[in-house]
C-alpha cells in the first residue's frame, strides 16, 4: 500500500507544486466511492469536463467523482470508457458535425489512450494530503523545471528515457488512460480544453504516475536531492565575479577614495 501522507510530503519538499497533488482512482461503481464526495450532477447541479474536476480537485482541495452522466465532455467520455465510441473511432460523427474529415479525426481517435469501455462508472480525484482511498495513479501540475524534476524522480534508480506522446488536446488521455494502460509514467502538455475549462496556464504541464512507479519516483526524486544538484528550486551557481560597466568600477574607486 501506498503511504499517502509520505508521499505527499515528499512531493512537497522535492517538486513544492503550487496545487494540489492528486490522487486518481477509476471505480467500477459507487460502492467504492468514499462517503465525503462531490458529485457534480447530484452535488453541484451541473455537468462537468473531466479536466475541470480534476482542477476542482487541486485547486479547492475537493474529493470529486465522475460518472457518465456528471461529465459533458465527448472526449472524456470516450476516454474513460464511458461510452462505446465506435462513432467516435471511425471519424464519421465528427464529420457529421464539421469537426474535421473523418480520415483526419480517425487517426486522431486511433492515436489516444482509452479504457475499456464499461469497466469503470467513476473517475474520482482527490488531493493527496485527504484522500481515504488508494489511487491508481498520482497527477501533478507544475512548471517545466518541476516536470523536469519528477522525470529525473522517475528514471533515476532504472535510467532509459521517458516517452509521452502529445495530442492536439485531450489530456485525460495522457494524464489517466495511458498510465494505467502503460505502467509507465508521463508528461502531457495540456490542450485547449485543459485550458479553457480547466484554467491550466501557459506555465503549466502535468504529471502522471502510475501507482507502480511511485515509490521508485519519490526514491528518486530524494536521491537526486541529496546529490545537491538535482533540485527545487533549480540551484544556481553564483560564485563569480560579475563584469560592470566601466563607469562603475571607476565610481567605485571614486567612492573608496574619500575614505583616505
């Protein structure tokens, strides 16, 4: 099992993201759901993106659940294995809607990740320092030197590379569907969606870390830190002597000489 409460610390003293971490857990039915949850339908009346829950989580620190009827969002849908999808696979309902040519939307749909359909009922997010559930997954937002940081976490104890692949948008592909599918830990840039939805900024990249990577990721992370190097804030070397306009050495003489 997975200590949440080391974890989060960690994360906290090694990447310091200035939202929440996140604890992801797929469900298969509402048994599994804890007993304080947000559910956008029921709680909120409205429906969501899946990318908007998941910044509800980080940035208000809520436990939320999604379900197929809590999100708006045909590609969430899809992606979590909502919905059968087979007009989404061949292009022809986005054709129908002026959303591309089928061919074009095809490979698109072909080119993501997505879970089996109706294996899950629920996404449900919540920050780690309060999740009662062990996730599936962990997803981080932060900028490009924190990203770097984790990537460094997660390939310091194997080494090799760490490769992501980037769609036009979609990011609950990247940061839910490919991690669980894959085992391996990604970074996604965030698309449209993520942004006007979910109000990701331009500074801003995610995360993803399976659960089976995460112990080997926060070893890695503190391995990099106590080599005094790989760290967060990035050091910097400050140790010279810096060159100033002329007139200001001369200044400085100038200055040393009332002293005499």
């Amino acid at each position: 099992m997975v200590n949440l409460e080391e974890v989060n610390e960690a994360l906290n003293l090694y990447i310091r993201p200035q939202t929440f971490p996140l604890a992801i857990k797929m469900c298969r039915s509402s048994d599994e759901l804890p007993q304080r949850v947000r559910v956008p339908k029921r709680d909120l009346g409205i429906s969501i993106t899946v990318c908007q829950g998941i910044a509800m989580a980080r940035r208000y620190g809520w436990t939320i659940a999604i379900g197929k009827e809590d999100q708006c969002c045909p590609h969430g849908a899809f992606v979590l294995g909502f919905v059968p999808g087979k007009g989404y696979l061949d292009g022809s309902y986005a054709e129908s809607l002026g959303l591309g040519t089928r061919e074009q939307f095809a490979r698109t749909a072909r080119a993501l990740s997505r879970l089996e359909y109706g294996k899950y009922n629920f996404m449900l997010a919540a920050p780690l320092h309060t999740a009662t559930f062990q996730p599936d997954l962990l997803l981080l937002f932060g900028n490009p030197a924190q990203i770097a940081r984790l990537v460094q976490g997660a390939l310091a104890l194997e080494g090799g590379s760490l490769n992501s692949t980037a769609t036009p948008g979609i990011g609950c592909s990247g940061f839910i569907a490919r991690p669980l599918l894959t085992g391996e830990c990604q970074f996604i840039l965030s698309g449209a969606g993520d942004r006007y939805f979910a109000l990701t900024q331009d500074h801003e990249l995610a995360f993803a870390i399976p659960q089976n990577k995460i112990d080997s990721t926060i070893k890695g992370l503190e391995v990099g830190h106590k080599s005094g190097m790989h760290r967060y804030p990035t050091p910097s070397f400050l140790r010279f002597e810096g060159q100033l306009p002329p007139a200001y050495y001369k200044f400085l003489e100038m200055l040393q000489k009332e002293e005499s």
